[in-house]
C-alpha cells in the first residue's frame, strides 16, 4: 500500500507541472520590432522552442521561416528551417511531410558544405525511420554520419549519435548494446549539462530496461526523466514517460496506478496533437482493460488505436521513402563531386605556385 501511496504521489507531483510560456513570448515580442535580417532567425528559434510542445505552431512558424530565409537567401537558416518544421511535421505524426522538410533540409547542407547541418540532417532522417522501425534504413544514415561527426568533433552530436544507434540495437532486441550506447549518449549530455537531452537519454533507458523485464529499473528511470523533463519545451516527452511507467507499473501488478498513467498520457498526447504518442497510451489502456475484463472497453480503444495507426499513413509514408532515397543520393553525388572539383583546383593551386614542394 504505501508503495502505491507513493506513485500516486509521484503522479500527482507530475500532474501539476504547468508551462510556463516566458521565452516563447518574448520571442514573439522581438517579432515585432526585427529587421527582416534577423526574422528567420527568430522565426526558427521559435519554431524549435515550440517543437515538441506545440508541434502545430511550431510548424506555422518554421514554413515563415523558411520563406524569410528564402526571401534573404540566407542558406544557413534556410537548412535549419526545413530541420525544424521537419521535427514538428514529425511530432503531429505526419511523417510523409516530415520526410520531405527533412530531404530539403540535408540537401540544402550538402549545397552549402554545412557539415554540421548535413550530420543533423542524417540525424533527422535516420530518427524519422526508427519512428516506423525502418531499422536498417536508419543504420545507413547513421554510418553514413558518423566519420563526419567524429571530424567535427561536436560531442552535441555525438551524443545524438550513440542515442539513436541505442534506439537501432533495442528496435534489434540487442539490449545490452542498446543500453551501453543510450549511457554514453547520457554520459556525454551530463558533462554538456545538458538537461533536457538527459531526460531523453533517462526515457530511453527506461524503454531498455522495460524490455529486459526489469520494471522497478525502468519505473526508476521514466520517474528521473520526469524529473528533468521541462514540460514546457518536450510535451511530446512528457506524454511518452507517462505511458512508459504505466507499462512498468502494470508489468508490477499496479494495474490502478498504471491505468491513472496511461490515461493522463493519451489526455495530455491528444491535447497536444502528438499522434503517435496517443497511439501509445491507446495501445497500454486497452492492455489494461483487456486484463481487468473489460472486453467491450478493450475492443472499442483497439479501434481508437487502429484510426491512429491510420492517420499516421505509415504505407504513403514508405512508398515516399523510397523516392526521397534515391533524391538524396542524387544530391550526395553531387555533392561528392563538388568537393573532388575544390579538392582538384587545391592541387592545381598547389602545382602552380610551388606550395609544399
């Protein structure tokens, strides 16, 4: 009993947890009196502050900011901004339009020699694939990004890097590799201080150990991650610690407490929009109705699972895959060929004037 008494507690504590909406606003009031010089980077912080908490606002503000930065041809915001809307198309569960932002967000990096857009494109795409358990597609991207992170030496996207494979090894069931990489990636956010990124490194080590049947572990870490999670700028990852403990929770035999948290998951997750994210809770909340004996309840809340399932167009989404692969490869060609014509004009250089000899 006083083991339930505390959860409850915990899940009252994170019930009252409220945005608070201070840099968002005066963001907006800089809007105001910008110069048309510094809207798409306004515009694109904006859209990145609001990403994971109002992924549809986020949205409107990532399509200004990309048409500011089109408008100025300013190539660096430009790549940022079709990453940005990219991340909030994700979050509404419209992966097809994440898809294509994403596509144009690398290729504009691969134009413009952005190396570290190009990595957070890689990023990008080979996150967006793990959503849908395209596990070797997004392996690939990550190779791919790898020797150039590793060149760069920004340990921010390290971090990205060993989160994500993680997520590839547990999507593969190679748990103990899953965990090993997300530690890192949490080691490596710990010395950047990093506290929103450490929440996410907690949540996905919750996701491992819930996987190795190590529930009281896995309860432990989503209660962490709450606990560094600002719920003003990761509403997307609120929603999905809640369903992660009413899991562990239920696999304990604490079907009251878990069904409480599972129930604030799906509310909050379809307040916000985040498709997926109410799918998840759906899919925990019919478990426990199955389990209690409630058939009817059950069937009705599959039913409510399967219209998500839908809404996210997950066949669209992989014929658009394709497609989009062989666009960026063209782009990489490209891109790979510009850099062997500046590699040749360095020693055509060279040769002229004698440097090096």
């Amino acid at each position: 009993m006083k083991y339930i008494l505390l959860s409850l507690s915990f899940l009252c504590f994170v019930g009252i947890s409220l945005p608070a909406w201070g840099q968002v606003d005066s963001l907006v009031q800089q809007l105001d009196v910008a110069t048309p010089a510094e809207m798409p980077g306004l515009l694109n912080e904006l859209a990145w502050q609001l990403r994971n908490a109002d992924a549809q606002q986020a949205t409107e503000y990532g399509l200004q900011a990309i048409a500011a930065a089109e408008a100025l041809g300013d190539v660096i915001n430009l790549a940022k901004a079709y990453s940005f809307t990219g991340v909030a198309y994700r979050n509404r569960g419209l992966y097809p339009e994440a898809l294509d932002y994403y596509t144009r967000g690398l290729e504009q990096a691969l134009k413009t020699n952005d190396r570290e857009q190009q990595c957070y494109g890689y990023l990008n795409l080979a996150n967006l694939h793990l959503y849908l358990s395209g596990l070797d597609v997004s392996q690939q991207y990550l190779e791919t990004l790898r020797p150039i992170a590793e060149n760069l030496g920004n340990p921010g996207i390290l971090a990205y890097y060993h989160l994500n494979y993680g997520r590839i090894q547990l999507g593969l069931e190679n748990l103990e590799e899953a965990r090993k990489h997300v530690q890192r990636a949490l080691a490596i956010r710990r010395r950047l201080e990093d506290q929103e990124g450490q929440s996410v490194c907690m949540k996905y080590l919750g996701d491992i150990y819930l996987a190795q049947k190590y529930f009281r572990q896995a309860q432990l870490s989503y209660e962490e991650s709450l606990l560094l999670n600002d719920i003003e700028s990761d509403v997307d990852l609120y929603a999905s610690n809640l369903n992660g403990l009413a899991k562990a929770y239920i696999h304990q035999d604490a079907w009251t407490v878990g069904k409480e948290y599972a129930q604030k998951s799906f509310r909050t997750a379809k307040e916000a929009g985040f498709v997926l994210r109410a799918k998840e809770a759906s899919a925990t909340l019919a478990e426990i109705a199955h389990h209690v004996g409630d058939y009817q309840a059950a069937d009705s809340i599959r039913k409510i699972v399967v219209a998500y399932q839908q809404q996210l167009a997950l066949e669209d989404f992989k014929h658009l895959s394709h497609r989009y692969n062989y666009q960026l490869q063209a782009a990489e060609v490209q891109y790979q060929q510009a850099e062997e014509a500046r590699q040749y004009q360095s020693w055509l250089i060279l040769g002229i004037t004698g440097v090096g000899a």
